[in-house]
C-alpha cells in the first residue's frame, strides 16, 4: 500500500532530508519550512526511521482538508478512515500545532479533533466504548494558512536521539543538527576531521557514522513497530539491511575538548555508537590544537555565551579562536555559532555562510575554505597565520 508520508526537521535541514528521501527511493510531493512531504510503501516508513540522519519525525498522513471554523475541523476530521491505523482499544493522543490560521487556540482543535475521531472508531468499530489501553497512536494536526493535516506520529521519541547519548553536557547539539553540520563539511578519508569543543562528542560521532555508513536509528525502537497494518518483516528487512550495509573506513576524527568530564562522555558515547575505532578522544586545549603537517578540517560548536560561558567570555574566545586557527596552515574550518558579529570577533569574513537553528536558536555556520590573505603587523611586515 502507498502511503503519503512527512517527515519533520530542523529549519535549514530541509534540502539534506529531501536529498536522503531520493536517495533512499522516495517520491518527494512538497517542501515547506521544515517538513517535507513525500510517497511511499511500508518499507518507507520503516527505512526511513531507521537511515534519516535529519528527520526528526515520520509521519503518516491521514488526510489533509480547508478547516476556518471548528465545524469543518470536526467534519473534516471525522471524514477520514482513521479505523484502518487505529483499533478500538488503541490510545489516540492528539498534539499539533496552527500557524497563520483562523483556528489558533490549540487546546480548543486537540479537544475537537479528538471527539471527531473518537466518533469516526466507535461507528467504524461498532462500538459505544474506546477503552483506550492498547498501543499508542499518536495523532499530530498542522493548520497551516487554513489548511488541517492530519497525521500519525510512527517514530516515537524524536529521531535525533539514536540512542548513543544517554548524558549530554550543558548544551548538548541535536544529533540531526551535527550530522547537517558534518554533511556541508564533506569528511573524506584522508583529510583529518576534528572537533575541538567536542562536549558529548556528538559531531565527530555523527561524522563517523556517516562515513561507516552506519543507520542512525539502527538500535533504537519506533513506535510504527507495534503498528497491526505494517507487517514486522518490514521493519526485520529494514534492520537487516542496515546491518549489512556497515563499511570498514579509514576515516579518522579527532574529538578533544578541555573538560575532562566532557571528554568521558564523548569516549563513552562513541563506544555506544560503534564507532570507536575511528573516533579518537582526548583533552586538549582547542587553542592549542596543530596540523602536525596533515590535512585537515576542523567543525565546531563553540560556546555561545548563554547555557555556558557569559557572552563577554564567548566573544573574548572567538577573537582567540581566530587568531590561532589562522595557524592551521590550508586547514578548513566550519564553525556554527547564535553570535551574528563572530565573524567579525573572528577576525576573518567566512567564504560562505548558512542560516540554521539549533533547537529554537537561530545560528550562522560560518565555513571558511580558502587560506586567510596576509596580514601586516604594526611594523609593516607580512604575516600569513
């Protein structure tokens, strides 16, 4: 059976996920702000909660109507075949969200969307009680400029949590967020990938990933797998095909940050990963890190002056950052950061520059390829850091 599907994620993740659905041999519909709209069999539901590094939903769309007064919610809600997803024991939470849409108050479409499909499973199971004490079905609405999308969450707890990283530090970066940061990076296998704020070391983990080509969700659970209308041989043959589909690399990444607790965390958490072997942690300074004559490319998420650091401290450490990773010889450097003058503390104006958020806070990926120009120090001479 096809299935119109959606999948969620981060503002400014949206071209990555719509070039992984291709890849993976999906047919995308739609594009808006953080949602991507696309078809598929049962094996995209199951294939796609496993190998998306930046989703952080799938969802199954039920149906999709014009809904201006809470009438036509109901009615519209209530039109759909929601018996063939949900039984009659089956939970049916609903949670969603309105933007720019006659029907704002949340509370008020949850109630009535609700009611509505309580209704459409009592007629459709013949039956005047909904027990409520079997399988969770989750149901998310989005209002959208008038327009209500029903659907039925089939991942469970959000995709970015892969399952490595049970502690994180004091501002931990979403594992979906990394991976599009490590994505515009491009790792290669000879060129050395480090971070060096590694905290829970969740970039070069994810970078690892990448390039073992190992499914991030391939150890966790999803809560389409209780689902009675996708076969579990699907979700068997979506888990045996990310197993054999692990490659041996030669890719090696640093992950060093000055905290030792820190570096515990990243240690522990590449372990859980499966990616250890290619993942070297240690503590170092990242104002002291050299090349060592190799080629390179440094990514980063250096403090930003809210969750840790003040903000005088974090622009103090930008200027410093520039000033030394101006010694990394023809080394890239990718760094992502809330602060709108950190190139200017930097020192250097990047060559490119990507809006994306982290969470709720909008950021800037500076990436800076090309060898700073020289520099003439307060006695006229060059100076190429």
């Amino acid at each position: 059976m096809e299935y119109d599907l959606v999948a969620t994620c981060l503002f400014g993740l949206e071209h990555s996920l719509g070039e992984e659905i291709d890849r993976l041999g999906y047919k995308r519909r739609e594009t808006i702000d953080g949602r991507v709209y696309f078809s598929g069999g049962e094996d995209a539901i199951a294939r796609m909660n496993i190998w998306t590094r930046y989703a952080e939903r799938i969802l199954i769309e039920v149906g999709s109507f014009e809904a201006l007064t809470f009438t036509e919610l109901f009615d519209g809600t209530k039109s759909l075949p929601w018996e063939r997803c949900i039984g009659k024991n089956d939970k049916f939470p609903v949670k969603g969200h309105s933007i720019k849409s006659a029907l704002f108050s949340i509370p008020d479409c949850q109630r009535i969307i609700n009611k509505a499909v309580a209704d459409r499973l009592m007629s459709a199971h013949r039956t005047s009680v909904l027990p409520e004490t079997d399988k969770l079905c989750q149901i998310e609405f989005f209002i959208f400029k008038d327009r209500a999308t029903l659907m039925i969450d089939t991942s469970g707890a959000p995709l970015h949590r892969r399952g490595y990283r049970p502690e994180s530090n004091d501002a931990p970066l979403r594992e979906t967020l990394a991976a599009e940061l490590v994505n515009i990076s491009r790792p290669r296998e000879d060129v050395l990938f480090w971070d060096p704020m590694c905290g829970s070391g969740t970039i070069p983990i994810e970078a690892a990933m990448r390039m073992k080509n190992i499914a991030p969700g391939a150890k966790r659970y999803f809560a389409g797998e209780r689902f009675r209308f996708i076969p579990k041989e699907t979700w068997r043959h979506a888990r045996e095909e990310a197993a054999d589909s692990v490659v041996k690399t030669k890719f090696e990444a640093y992950a060093s940050d000055i905290d030792e607790r820190a570096v515990e965390l990243a240690r522990a958490n590449a372990a859980r990963a499966g990616v250890d072997d290619c993942v070297r942690v240690f503590r170092e300074d990242a104002l002291g890190i050299k090349t060592g004559g190799r080629r390179g490319t440094v990514v980063c998420n250096p403090p930003y002056g809210e969750r840790m650091m003040t903000v005088r401290e974090a622009e103090e450490l930008y200027r410093r950052m520039g000033e030394h990773f101006r010694t990394l010889d023809s080394w890239q450097i990718y760094i992502i950061s809330s602060h709108e003058n950190f190139p200017r503390l930097y020192g250097q104006r990047p060559d490119k520059t990507k809006k994306l958020y982290n969470g709720m806070i909008p950021c800037w990926y500076y990436q800076y390829f090309r060898r700073p120009a020289p520099r003439a120090d307060h006695n006229g001479k060059t100076d190429r850091r």
